[in-house]
C-alpha cells in the first residue's frame, strides 16, 4: 500500500510525458525529379505506328501531389519509366512514394502493361502513376499484350 502513491504519479508523469512528445519531421529525400513545375510538354519519338518511342504522360493531381511519368517502349515493349514527379505534398507524402515507384516500376515491365494495381497503403500514388503512364502509353500508340489498359480517372482522388 505505500507504493500506490509512488506508481500513481510515475503513472501520471510518464502519460504527461508521452502526450507532450512532440516529433520532429523527418528529412527525406524525394522521388521527384521537379518540384514545383508542371511539365505539359510532350516528347514523343514514335514511328509510326510500331509503338517505340519515349513520351511523358499527363502530370495527374491528387490531393498529395502530382504525379507524372516518361515511358519509353521499343520494339513493342516497356523498357524505361522515370518519374518526373510524384507526389511530395508533406514528408509522409514524400516517404510513401518513394518507397511505391520502385514496386510500381517493377510491377509495369514484368507485366508490360499499365493496369498493374495498388501498392498497399500507396493509393493515391499507384492511381496517378498509372494513370500517367497510361496517358503516355496511349501517346504512342502501345497495346498491352493482354490489351488491358489502366484507369485514367483519379477524379476520385481530389
């Protein structure tokens, strides 16, 4: 009984302590190659009608950022994406992309098409990558070879 009082307040002191913890941000390194520019421009080197060549896809706007790809096809396959820029918004954002492109990327040429899914707990991030890629797919006249094709609405994600 005479240690009641003792754990009581250490009780009390370490709670307080616990809800007063304040975490600094985080420095992260993005996966972004521009920040604050929007790039519309389109480079598109196809010939015609072979499915080659390199293209920058729409940039896509979630509430987290904007996401844009350049997909380069040759001899009818995916073989490079970049990201131009992904989502940054906050260090979470930031953190989260960074970790989702190399899956995402990986993900695009195994299965040499866009429609690849989510990255679990990257949404945003895997929709509005997709949804770029596809648009620069869809610039230079590539066909999957299953004919799938992802979604280029991220409405949703506003």
């Amino acid at each position: 009984m005479k240690r009641a009082p003792i754990v009581l307040a250490s009780t009390v002191l370490g709670t307080a302590a616990v809800l007063g913890f304040r975490a600094h941000p985080a420095t992260l390194q993005t996966a972004t190659a521009a920040t604050s520019t929007t790039t519309t421009s389109t480079t598109t080197t196809a010939s015609s009608g072979s499915g080659s060549g390199t293209a920058l896809g729409d940039p896509e706007s979630t509430r987290y950022g904007i996401a844009q790809v350049r997909v380069t096809v040759a001899n009818g396959k995916i073989t490079k994406i970049e990201a131009v820029q992904l989502q940054n918004g906050d260090p979470h954002s930031a953190q989260i992309s960074s970790s989702a492109e190399p899956v995402l990327q990986q993900s695009v040429l195994s299965k040499q098409t866009a429609d690849v899914g989510t990255v679990s707990g990257a949404t945003y991030t895997s929709l509005s990558y997709e949804a770029s890629l596809q648009s620069a797919l869809d610039k230079l006249g590539y066909k999957a070879p299953n004919g799938s094709t992802a979604s280029t609405d991220v409405s949703q994600l506003q």
